[in-house]
C-alpha cells in the first residue's frame, strides 16, 4: 500500500495527463492512444491511469471536457468583444469549425459521441457530453439575441435559429474533419457565410 501511494503522490497532475493525451491523438492520431502509450508519456503505468480515470472512456471523455474547456475560454474572449455581433457570429463559427482533416479535438469529439451509443455509458457521462453541447448552443442564442435587438439580425427566433445553425456546423465540420472530399475548411466557411448572409442579415 505504501509504494501505491508514493506513486500516486509522485503522479503528474490530471491536467498534464489530459493534455498529454490531446497531443498524442494530434500528433499520432487517436488509435494510437492506449493508456500504455499515454503511461509512457507521463511516467505512469497503466494501471495508475486506469486508478485515477477508472476506463479509456473516461479518460477520452475527461480529456474532451478539457480540451473544451480551453475552447469555452476563448469563445467567451471571442463575444465579449466590443465589436458588433455580426463579426463575432463569423468568430464563433470560425472557432466552431476544425482546423482541417483530423483536427484533434473534432477526432476526438466524434470518438466520444460513437462510444457513447454502448449501453454501458451511463446517463451521468451522456449529461457530461450534453453539457459542452448546451455551453455552446446558449452562448450562439446570447448572441443572436443581442444581434436581434440591434437590429443588426433579421426578427429570427434566436433558439430555433441557433439549433439549426448548429446543425449545419456540425454536418459540416464533420466533413471537415474526416476529409471529405470537397468540403475543405475554407469551402465550408464559404457555405455558412452565404447562408448566414441569406437568412441572417438585416437587410440594408
């Protein structure tokens, strides 16, 4: 028991293990993460991991919360800006869509959404993964509605235009992300700035 706890006691922060386990799925792809390999780049056994994390689902869903708690960061930068809603709607979207084919947090993003189908998640992890869905589905509608009562928006229901907003980021960035050909960062940006222009914007 007391070599147990002087390993646990020396063991790096979960912190560092979380973004330890983000770059390794960055530079190597996510089927290159094992709790042996990731043990390896932390000084830890894979077993330590397993005390601390209790399953490779929760530790990719552990590693997913923090990843998105460094986006949540710089989104609520991003709108509070004093800058008018519009050119924050194009910052949202900017930092909702992937940086391109296996962007890391989209990876893994779409890994803890297919793990989630097995009937042994249990409904606490499923609330987990709707919380980062609701962070940003309430911060779309805030701004929608600022957009709206400026009159820089068209009269739109700031909550149903946000959930079908929403969609079309997500069908897009999921073509991003596993490289769907045709559908490049650039291009899907091209497609929601029109779209956004078509059914968003005041008219003049």
């Amino acid at each position: 028991m007391a070599g147990a706890a002087r390993a646990r006691k020396n063991a790096p922060p979960r912190e560092d293990v979380l973004a330890a386990a983000m770059e390794m799925i960055a530079e190597r792809g996510l089927e290159k993460l094992t709790m042996a390999g990731l043990g390896r780049e932390v000084g830890m056994s894979s077993g330590h991991l397993l005390y601390y994390f209790h399953s490779k689902d929760e530790l990719l869903l552990r590693t997913l919360e923090w990843s998105e708690g460094r986006l949540g960061a710089e989104r609520a930068r991003l709108l509070a800006r004093a800058a008018p809603a519009r050119e924050r709607l194009d910052a949202y979207v900017d930092l909702y869509v992937p940086d391109g084919h296996r962007d890391p947090h989209w990876t893994l993003w779409l890994e803890v959404w297919n793990r989630s189908q097995n009937a042994a998640v249990d409904a606490v992890a499923r609330d987990r993964q709707a919380a980062i869905e609701g962070a940003w589905h309430r911060d779309l509608v805030a701004l929608l509605a600022e957009g709206v009562s400026r009159g820089e928006f068209r009269r739109v229901d700031p909550d149903r235009f946000a959930a079908r907003l929403r969609a079309l980021l997500d069908g897009f960035s999921i073509h991003v992300a596993i490289g769907l050909r045709g559908t490049g960062r650039e291009q899907v940006l091209g497609h929601v700035r029109e779209f956004l222009a078509e059914s968003l914007l005041a008219a003049a």
